[in-house]
C-alpha cells in the first residue's frame, strides 16, 4: 500500500488540461506535499492508502481556473459606475478609491474577491491594484493564488505616490511578497499602461524586470480613444511604446488587447506575449470586440480575464469562458471558430504558461501543485454529459463548483469557504461601503 494525504476518488470525469487533453473516467487522483503523486483511472486508488479520502462519485474534476487580468479589491466598488464607458468609468472609480480604498479597504477587498473567485472555480488569479501588499495579505487568508505586484503612474493616482516612491517600494516587492507568504507566484511588476506611464517611466521598470526577473503585466490597447490619446501625448500608439521600452520582448501579459493592428499582434506573437480576453468588461463598456482567432493563429497566446468587480460587476470564468466562445464566433462569423477545448485551455493551462507556471500549475499531471475543482454533475443543465468541455463552457456555471483544493489543501467544501467567516466578512464590507462611510 502506497500514502498520500488525500486522494481523489472515483470521479465519474477527470479533464486533465495535459498535452493531449486527456479527458479520463473513473479516474483517481493522489495527492502528497501538495502535489499530484498520481493519476489513473479504475480500481487501483484502493492501492492508496490517505489521510484524506474525497469522494468524487458524480464530480467531474479539472485544474482550477487562472483568471488572467482582474482587479480583486474592486469588489468593494461593484455597481458604482454603471451605463458609462472606460473614461466615465475610471472618472466615477477614482472619486470612490479616495473614499474607501486605502490599505485596510484594499486588503478588505481582497479578502472578498479572493472568496468569491475560489468559490467559482479560480485558483490562481493576476491581480492588478493599488497597496498590492495588503491585497496580497487578504487574497492568501482566503487561500487564493495570488498573483499581484506594484502599479505604477507617472502621477501621483489614487495612493497619491510619487515616481520615486513607486520605484522604491517596486525594489522591495521581491521581499514583501516572501514574508507575506501563501502559495508560490512570480514576481510581477504591473505598469497601468503606457498611456498613463509614460515612455521613461516603462524603460525604468523594464530596467527593475530585468533585475528582479519579474513577470510584467499592463493594460494595452483597450479603446480605440486609448489609443488616439497615446499617439497624442507620445507620437505612437501603445505596443509601440512597449517595444521602444524594451517591456515587449520581455513577454508581458497584456490586459484586454481589444484594438490591435497587423503589425502589433505580429509584434506581440514574435515577442511571446500573452494577450489577457476580458470579454465581460469590453462588451459591458462597449469598448470592443478583441478579435482572439486572429491572435490565436498570429501565435499570441490568449487567456480569459474577468477584470474587475466595477467594470464587470463578478469575478465569474464560468460566464467570461462562455462569452469568450460566443463572441469569438459572433467577431468571425464563424460558429467553429474557436472549440470549447480552445477555450477550456485558455482558462487553465493557457493561463499558466502566460505566467511562467505552466510547469506548477493549470493541468492535472503528476508533480504538478494540485489545484483541483470538483463540479457536481447532480444538475439538470449538465445531463446528459456529451462532451465534458461543451458542458463546462456552455452549460456549467460557478454554482456546480463544491468544492476547491489549492496546493492540495481544501479552501472550499459543499461550496463553502472554509478559511474566511463570510458572514463576518460581509458585515465589514458592508460597513465600509455604506454611505458617509469613510476609508474602511
């Protein structure tokens, strides 16, 4: 007999996300130091013997979801900017940042996304926000992967710091995130974008990347009045600004990407970046239709975003995995242009190679960190299961989740948080975001 802590049994569907996309059936999964120590199919789990046994008759089970570009504390700002576009919305979102978001607000905010992200289904998110440390605090109590990092203006924002202050903040970030702690994430240093940093502030943090090899992540090209405003302040458009920085041929993942040329995706596919699919947000501000075949065959790698609580109003892969298939179809005309296991592996291994972590996370193969999502198939909208992949991007939503394991350890059970009282949680949240309420 052979130990693990837990082992996985019985799951009527494994989706594995591996090379070939295996998809398995009576399958088990042994777990030990957080990674996957084995996977089969059949009667030989009886071979295991665990401290923990997961029944997972009537689950299918599958990596957890990487949500490539969201702002997590945002929550705290869901429905305060709605009926607008992009430039309304930042109008409306940097008046409340002011109020309620400074570092308690922020990690509050945090702590609240993180919980309802790993309720839907996502175990590792790229989260761009201001006071990333405390953000990093909140998302890791609730158990989430959490991948953030300093942002950066060339004005003073809403944290109200100076360059230098970003800069010498940035140069400790590598530091703050070890003692923070929770589970392993890159580095990542995330310019908002080059509209808002300008040509030397993007050369100085392509400088600090390169030194702390860290992971880069920008918004880029979300409107085409993004791009008419660059071309006025600096004389080029966005991915131009990127390549002269030196910040492209890093590998940056690009948040949105809506209004891209020939020549930039060209540039972008040459330089291994990832373009980051928010459709939820770019339909809900009418800022466009990102056109993810024509990326896909230029060779850009594409992953699917939720972005924020206040542009989007959830942080839901289920939906933005459905909208992704429909829009990308309704944009081609075309109704096989893009399979559902296109966009299942966008929203899982896709997503891990855009961060460098393809070989930890986003598919289920041994030595890989188990995290793992169990759905109840016990639902009408899923009987009968043709076709796992169809069901998952057209059919399931984040309710079917029960229960979620990052690293191997449980952080959700009968679609319950298991680290955060949510009870409590809510009555700050909703204490902080009351009228007349101050910084939380």
């Amino acid at each position: 007999m052979m130990r693990a802590e837990t082992v996985i049994a019985d799951a009527d569907v494994l989706l594995t996300c591996d090379a070939e996309h295996a998809v398995r059936h009576r399958a088990w999964v042994a777990i030990a130091d957080g990674r996957i120590s084995a996977v089969a199919e059949g009667d030989r789990a009886q071979a295991w013997v665990a401290d923990r046994v997961i029944d997972a008759r009537g689950r299918l089970v599958m990596p957890g979801l990487v949500n490539l570009h969201t702002h997590l504390p945002m929550t705290l700002l869901r429905g305060i900017a709605e009926d607008v576009d992009l430039q309304g919305f930042l109008e409306r979102v940097f008046a409340e940042e002011a109020r309620v978001m400074d570092e308690v607000g922020t990690e509050l905010g945090a702590t609240l996304g993180a919980v309802e992200a790993l309720l839907g289904g996502t175990t590792t998110a790229l989260d761009m926000y201001l006071h990333p440390h405390a953000a990093h605090r909140g998302a890791v109590t609730a158990g989430l992967r959490h991948v953030t990092g300093p942002v950066f203006f060339s004005f003073p924002g809403p944290d109200n710091l100076t360059w230098p202050e970003r800069m010498a903040y940035a140069r400790t970030w590598p530091e703050r995130l070890r003692q923070i702690g929770g589970p392993v994430v890159p580095v990542a240093l995330m310019p908002h974008c080059p509209l808002t940093v300008g040509p030397s502030g993007l050369a100085e943090i392509a400088t600090l990347a390169r030194e702390q090899g860290a992971l880069v992540h920008t918004h880029l090209s979300e409107t085409r009045v993004e791009n008419a405003d660059t071309v006025s302040s600096f004389g080029h458009r966005p991915t131009a600004l990127m390549q002269a920085s030196g910040l492209l041929e890093m590998g940056p993942i690009l948040a949105h990407g809506v209004h891209l040329e020939a020549d930039e995706q060209d540039a972008i596919a040459r330089a291994g970046a990832a373009v980051a699919h928010c459709p939820g947000s770019n339909l809900k501000l009418a800022s466009g239709a990102a056109d993810i075949v024509a990326y896909r065959r230029r060779g850009i790698a594409v992953g699917i975003g939720t972005d924020g609580c206040s542009s989007s109003n959830d942080l839901d892969m289920f939906a933005a995995m459905r909208l992704a298939a429909n829009l990308a179809r309704l944009v081609r005309d075309d109704p096989a242009a893009i399979s559902a296991v296109d966009i299942v592996r966008a929203a899982t291994i896709d997503g891990a190679t855009a961060l460098g972590m393809a070989e930890r996370i986003g598919s289920v193969e041994v030595g890989k960190e188990a995290d793992l999502i169990l759905l109840d198939l016990a639902a009408a909208h899923l009987s009968p299961l043709r076709d796992p992949n169809t069901a998952i991007v057209f059919a399931a939503g984040r309710s079917d989740v029960e229960q979620v394991l990052v690293a191997g350890e449980p952080v959700v059970a009968g679609r319950r948080a298991l680290r955060v009282d949510l009870t409590e949680l809510l009555s700050r949240v909703n204490a902080a975001t009351a009228p007349g309420a101050g910084p939380a």
